[in-house]
C-alpha cells in the first residue's frame, strides 16, 4: 500500500491584515506550532512515530 500525505493548505495572509512584521510572525508560529502537533499526534497514532526515552523518534 502507497503511503500518503497529509493535506497541506496554503492561504496568503496579506500584510494589511497584520499591524507589524512581529505580529504577523507571531500569529505565524502559534498556526504553525498547532499544525505541527496535530501531525505529530496523527504520526504517533499510525505508528509512523513512537515515544522513545521520552523523545520522539521514527518507527523503524
């Protein structure tokens, strides 16, 4: 069986929306960090990552 991808969704955030470079950077890492976990949690679920030593590691 073919392994798959996970979606990716792209949207453009224009600058307007944001008051500064920081903001938008900080915005940026909190959307970032909760996709991140949610395909670490999808990754763990599937078996494709285990807990090992209290660190994350792949499945070999």
């Amino acid at each position: 069986m073919a392994r798959t991808s996970p979606q990716i969704k792209i949207q453009e955030i224009f600058g307007d929306d944001s008051a500064s470079l920081a903001d938008a950077q900080r915005s940026a890492r909190v959307l970032i960090a909760f996709d991140l976990a949610k395909v670490m949690r999808q990754m763990l679920d599937a078996g494709l990552l285990i807990v090992r030593d209290g660190r994350i590691v792949p499945n070999r």
